[in-house]
C-alpha cells in the first residue's frame, strides 16, 4: 500500500453555529517572537537569540451564502465596548470515512471583519462570504 499526504479538500469546521459547510479556511499560523540579547562582557560579537512569546495568525473562513442565514452578522453583533462573544473553534482535516485526522483547536475566537460577496451581472459563481477571526491559541493535533 502507497503511502500518500492527506488532501486538504475534504475538512468540517465546528464554529459554534449551523453545521453549513465552509469552503475555505487559511490562518492557521503560529510564530514565535526572536529576543537578541548580548551581555556586555561576552566575547563573542554576536547575539544570543531566544524564544520570546507566542504570535497566532487571525483565522479567515469562507462560506456560501444562503438565504436567511444570518449567523456571522449576528456573532458579530455581539460587539459591544470591551466585550463579544467568544468561541472555541475545532477545524478537522477528514480522510474518506469522515473521521478526522488532523485537528485544529482555535481558543476564545472572536470576529474582527465580515466581508460579503462581490457581485457581477455576468457571474456564474457562488456568492461567498468570509469572516476574519482574531483568537488566543492554536494547538494542532496530529494522530
């Protein structure tokens, strides 16, 4: 048997509202900041570098818009001064039985930006939406 990587097509995405499928999400980045630091008496001419703190990606999810769903602009109406609605969000890369491989758990999640579809009079496409999500964590679960 062949060993092959996974393909990125067929994944769900648990976001705390109606289980409508998402056809694109991206950010799902992690980086850590660089601290340069040199003592004054180290006889190398150079920096140490270490790990400073921890830097997550805003999440951006992408999905067909469908009629009297209005699901994102209510969770992002739940801005208010110094508060919304947070959420934890499980994206799960699928294999063929519908069991996930590789998940991603996103921690306290909350909108930052919708934008809406753009729309042309001779389009053929699928009116698509998205939503910008600033979070707290990624972990990745790999199995």
């Amino acid at each position: 048997m062949a060993n092959y990587p996974l393909p990125k097509f067929h994944f769900q995405v648990d976001w705390g509202g109606t289980k409508i499928g998402f056809t694109e999400v991206s950010g799902l980045d992690i980086t850590t900041d660089v601290i340069e630091y040199r003592e004054g008496s180290s006889p190398v001419y150079g920096k140490t570098k270490m790990p400073g703190q921890h830097k997550f990606s805003n999440l951006t999810m992408k999905r067909g818009i469908f009629k009297s769903d209005n699901e994102f602009y209510a969770w992002y109406n739940t801005i208010t001064m110094n508060k919304v609605e947070r959420r934890d969000i499980t994206i799960s890369l699928l294999d063929e039985t519908l069991a996930p491989v590789v998940v991603w758990k996103i921690k306290n999640a909350w909108p930052t930006k919708i934008t809406s579809t753009d729309l042309k009079a001779d389009g053929s496409e699928v009116a698509i939406e998205s939503m910008e999500l600033a979070h707290e964590g990624l972990t990745i679960q790999n199995d």
